[in-house]
C-alpha cells in the first residue's frame, strides 16, 4: 500500500480516537478563538503558565504537568513555569524583564491558564417507585401482598455539582500577540487530577486540530 495511503488512514484512525475520547470527558471546550495567519506560527517550545493566587498550588501544578505532558507526546517542547522558574517568578517584574527571561530560555510562546468562574448547582432527584402491575392478582389477598412487596422505593435527594470555567489563552512571543484563545468548561469532575488530565488533553488536541501547533 502507498506510504501517503498509510499515513492518511493513521490520521484518520487518531483523530477518530482523540473524538471519542473527547466525548467521553468532563470537560468541553466551549468556544475558541483564532487569530488571522495563526496557522503560519512556527512554535516550537511553550511555556505553560496557570494563573493562581491560590495558597494551595496542587491544581496549578497539576494543569501544568499535563499540559506539558499531553504537548510533549504531540513534539512540543514544553515546560511548566513552576518547575521551571518557581511559583512566583512574575512577582515584581516589568513586562520587558519578564518577556526577556521567558525568552531568553528560547521560548516562543506561552500557554495561559485561568480559572474564570466557578458555580455550584444544585438539582432535585425526585423519589421513584417502581413495580411489577399484576392486576389480575389484586382481588386475592396473597397476590396483591406480594406484587406490593416486590415494589422498591427510593426517596428523593438532592444532588450538587461544581463547575468549573477556564479560559486558555496561547501568545506568540516575537510579537507578544494573542494568536489562540479557548473557553472550556469542566461538569464536576471527579477530582483534580481527573480535571488536570482531562483539561490537558482537550487543549492539546484542539490546539493541533486548529493547526496552531503542528
């Protein structure tokens, strides 16, 4: 079989993967933007920079590590800015130090993350009862005793979820334009971790289907 036949059906067979999976995740990407020619950029090393003022840093450093994991695995050089620099490496510095440092370790481009919002829902599951209807049975004691019986009821109860909105933002740093921007939503997810791997992978995946990273 032809080589570019090959290739063709090996593209085919990941971006079908990478669409289940996307549907399968906690976490959808909402709305994304594209700058004019960003297709053109030729990035080859970014530095993944989340955006907290948290004391606790565990989910600033879980979003970075998978980002940079999930870039790798695609040919990205990529590096968390945590673990690269420290979590305060931006803290009073001007914008010209802090664009020097960055690419002075020959990077072309940052990869933002920020929690936008977060909201708690709460729903009302409603009580159910289910049961077998035999009633040819109901005019004999014993026949309606045990369809009755058989009947299982589970009480309403409330549930709430969390919701998380973030906002990925990728900027080029020759010119210091913003070149990509995606708003992405995460429905409750398990945990950190989980939220972390997942929103990793669907920024990742989206930043080469878009064609700013290739």
């Amino acid at each position: 079989m032809h080589s570019g036949i090959i290739k063709i059906i090996k593209n085919l067979i990941f971006f079908s993967i990478v669409i289940l999976l996307e549907h399968c995740y906690s976490s959808v990407i909402t709305s994304t933007w594209l700058a004019e020619n960003s297709s053109k950029k030729n990035i080859k090393k970014v530095l993944v920079l989340a955006i907290d003022n948290n004391k606790d840093r565990s989910i600033r450093v879980k979003l970075e590590n998978h980002l940079v994991n999930d870039l790798t695995k695609r040919g990205i050089e990529a590096s968390s800015s945590i673990e690269k620099y420290g979590p305060l490496f931006l803290s009073g510095l001007k914008e010209s130090e802090a664009l020097n440092k960055i690419k002075g370790q020959g990077f072309d481009a940052v990869l933002t993350v920020v929690l936008l919002d977060k909201e708690k829902e709460k729903h009302y599951i409603p009580s159910k009862i289910t049961y077998t209807p035999y009633s040819m049975y109901y005019s004999r004691f014993w026949g309606y005793y045990s369809t009755v019986y058989e009947r299982v009821y589970e009480p309403g109860y409330y549930t709430e979820n969390t919701n998380y909105f973030w906002e990925s933002n990728l900027y080029d740093l020759s010119d210091k334009s913003l070149i990509y921007s995606a708003q992405t939503k995460s429905f409750d997810p398990n945990n950190l971790e989980t939220l972390a791997d997942e929103y990793g992978k669907i920024i990742s995946n989206n930043l080469f289907k878009k064609g700013i990273l290739h």
